[in-house]
C-alpha cells in the first residue's frame, strides 16, 4: 500500500483526509516513473511502440469525480491543474471510458458555478466553468464518434478487430451522456442545445437497454462482465456474472440517466426513444438466440429499481458488498478459457501461495472479501437516485447510512482509503488483491461527500 506524502498529518476528518490524498494521487499519475523511462527507452532501442499516456483514463476519471464532489477550493485546483496537464501532453483521448473524467468535468463544472451564485460572484464561477467546456466537448466528440456494433454499442476498444462490450464502457459512457445532456440543456442554452441533449441522451438509453438486454443472467438477475454479439448472430457473454465493480459502473449510467430524464423534464420524448430501443435490443436479441425475449418490457427507471434491488440483497453486514454478488459457482460460461470452478480453484492456489494457508470457502456470495471500490460507485448511484425520488427512502436510506459507516472505517488517519481490489487480469480474472488504489480512494470520496460525510445525508 502506498504511504500518504502529506505534509500535514493532522487532518480535520477522515473524508478531508481522503479528498487531500485523492489530490495527491491525482498528481501522481502525471509522474513518469524512472522505471517506466527506462522501459520506454529500450522500447525505442528496439524499435516498438511505446504506449501513450491517458491522463483521462478512467482512474483518473474517478478520482476527479471524487474531488469534484468534495467540491473544496483545493479539489477543483486539483482538478483545473490535471486538465492544464491534460492539454500540454498534447490533449488526446484513447479511450471510450475517457468519458468518466468528462462527467467528472461537468460536475466541476457545476460546483463552480454554484460556489460563484454562493459567493456573490456568479460572473466567475461561470467563467472558470467556460475552461472546462472545450474538454467536455472534446469528450463528447469522442463518445458520439467512436465505433459501434450493428446495434448501436460503443465497443469498449475499438480497432482491436472484436466488438466487446463491458458493463464498464456502457455505464461510463452513459453517465458522461446523461451529464452531457443536463450540462447542454441548462448550462449552455444555444439554439442546438435541446437537440444536443436528446442525441446524447439517445445514445446514453442505446448503450443501456442493449447491455441490459445481452449480459443479463436470467437466473441471477445481475449481469455479465462483457458480452459480443457475433455477426453470425452467435451471443458470446465474458467474464464473470455480478461482478461488483461491473454492476456498479452500469448503475451509475444507469442511474444518471434516469435522473437526467427527470431533471430535463423529457419524460414523454425519452418514452418514445425507451419504446424504440426496447424493440431495437429485443429484435436483436432474438436473432442472437437468447431466452430474454420477454414480452413484457421494462422501463430504464423499473430497470434501476429492479437490479437497485437485486444488488442490494447482497449487502454485507458491516455495509459493504462483496467483489463478487455470486458465489463463482455458477453456470459455465467464457472465462478467458476457464470454467467458474477452475477459476475458482486458481485463485484459491494463487492465495495459498500468496499466504501460506487455504482460501476460506466461499459458500455464499456474502462470504466474499468487501471491495471498497464496488461499494461506493454503487452507493453514489444508488444516493443519486433516491435523491431524485426514483428509490424509495425508507427502503434505501438506512442502507446508505450502513454503507457510510462501513466506508468511513476504511479510511486511516491519513485519509488513505483501503480494502478495494486490485485491477481484473481480464475476463474472469480477478486478482485476490485488496488495498489502496485511484478507484476506491475516488469512488469513496465520491459517495462520503454526496451522501454526506457526517451527520445527516445533505440534501
């Protein structure tokens, strides 16, 4: 686990301490190590090519979200200085999930515009917001324009001669969509602003009722990492089926979206775009030879409410949620070419190994190690919604306020936030590494502080 550099170890409370080491780690990622220098330079001795640098991608993307929640001077500075590095390292995206920093930009953006009305000086706040715009644009740019599949699916890396989709590009794009739209239509009022905003918002519900139609398990109820539907109509699901982090990053989209279809009062529009894409996904399906061919449809909103619920019955004791919402017993499906209980077997020799004793049985999903990043993207989802009345606040509350407590004992005295696993090795693999990394220090910060951090949840 890293150790926190901060100057001042005395820090007023654990959430401020978890905002200043989100800045620290921010700043961080825009370190080039000696290591890697030198990696690059025996790159170029042999003439290969050296990766580029995505000062976007998407760990940084959470944590900018989780300082632009905390909303400080010192998290925006964080922020604005990122971007100014952003744009001297020549101001180019790589990757569709890049558009996680572009939500994380417009709640920036909207935090400086009411920090300016707060404070007198509205003509500022919306100034210093205006320095962001050509970033979010250029984001959207990159969204709208990147490659899709027949149906209409952003592929997760284009270029790379397959069409997968993941829960993570899905979700993450259509929360930036969702963003986008709200930004467009309130921020930025021009004569295509409301034109603007429905193409976004279209896009963000393709992304979603296709993933929603494809990856989900029917028996489970919760969704695959991945899936790729086969130009000979062949429907290939990868990965593993409720994986944590994976369900969070489509509920956050998922939860923005609905939330945007409220605010920007479409309601009416939105059903007419929800009908033809529940036909679009539905037709789709059939031809991939799925069982999710129901009849009956679903709305985005009684999607939300209804996988908000099958989440949430796997809630832990202490607040948290497992890695993983199943028990890796599962149905086989494509696991990088290893069945659930193979992969279930290597990870118990990998920790063997690791710690000179047996993995503890895994039983029941609950027996699951709590992964901090999982828990707290879906907490941030699931706050969002209640916020805007979509789940209901009697049900939901309390198990907020739980997870809060069991998010808050995460964080050391310097703010470092623990407990959150390691980055997957590819479909199915998961390495049983937990600890402090950009995801749960970003996604923490980001539920503490809109939740609220202490006391009463804000409002």
């Amino acid at each position: 686990m890293k150790k926190n550099q901060q100057t001042n170890s005395a820090v007023p409370d654990p959430v401020t301490g978890a905002a200043l080491e989100a800045a620290r780690e921010l700043a961080d990622s825009r370190r080039i190590r000696i290591v890697q220098e030198m990696k690059d330079l025996a790159r170029r001795t042999l003439g290969r090519k050296i990766a580029e640098k995505d000062l976007f991608f998407w760990p940084c993307g959470i944590l900018c979200l989780g300082l632009a929640e905390d909303g400080s001077p010192e998290s925006i500075n964080a922020i604005r200085e990122h971007v100014s590095a952003f744009k001297k390292n020549g101001a180019k995206l790589l990757y569709p999930d890049d558009a996680l920093m572009g939500a994380a930009l417009i709640r920036t953006q909207e935090q400086l515009i009411r920090s300016g009305v707060s404070e007198g000086q509205e003509r500022e706040g919306i100034r210093k917001a205006s320095e962001l715009s050509p970033m979010v644009d250029l984001v959207y740019r990159m969204v709208s324009e990147t490659d899709r599949d027949e149906l209409g699916s952003i592929l997760y890396r284009p270029g790379r001669g397959h069409t997968e989709i993941l829960a993570d590009g899905a979700g993450m794009t259509a929360l930036f969509l969702a963003k986008y739209a709200e930004s467009r239509f309130f921020f930025d009022p021009d004569n295509n602003a409301e034109e603007e905003a429905m193409a976004a918002m279209e896009l963000a519900i393709t992304q979603l009722y296709n993933f929603s139609s494809f990856a989900e398990d029917e028996e489970s109820g919760l969704l695959w990492h991945c899936y790729e539907a086969k130009p000979d109509g062949a429907l290939v699901r990868k990965g593993l089926i409720g994986w944590g982090r994976a369900m969070g990053w489509y509920l956050m989209g998922l939860s923005a979206v609905v939330c945007a279809m409220d605010a920007l009062g479409l309601k009416e529009e939105i059903e007419e775009i929800e009908e033809a894409e529940e036909t679009g996904a539905s037709e789709g399906t059939a031809q991939s030879g799925s069982a999710a061919e129901d009849e009956q449809t679903e709305s985005l909103t009684e999607l939300l409410q209804k996988y908000m619920e099958t989440v949430f019955s796997h809630q832990k004791e202490d607040g948290l949620f497992p890695w993983s919402l199943t028990d890796l017993t599962q149905k086989s499906g494509v696991f990088s070419s290893v069945t659930a209980d193979a992969l279930r077997g290597a990870l118990a020799d990998r920790e063997r190994r690791e710690e000179g004793e047996p993995l503890q049985e895994i039983r029941t999903a609950a027996d699951h190690p709590a992964d901090t990043s999982a828990s707290a993207i879906i907490g941030w989802a699931a706050w969002k919604a209640m916020q805007a009345g979509l789940l209901d606040k009697e049900r939901y509350e309390a198990r907020l306020e739980c997870l809060r407590e069991g998010l808050l004992k995460q964080i050391s005295p310097e703010g470092l936030v623990s407990g959150a696993l390691a980055e997957c090795d590819g479909f199915g693999l998961h390495p049983q590494k937990f600890g402090n990394y950009p995801w749960g220090q970003g996604a923490a910060l980001a539920f503490l502080k809109s939740f609220g951090a202490v006391g009463n949840p804000e409002t």
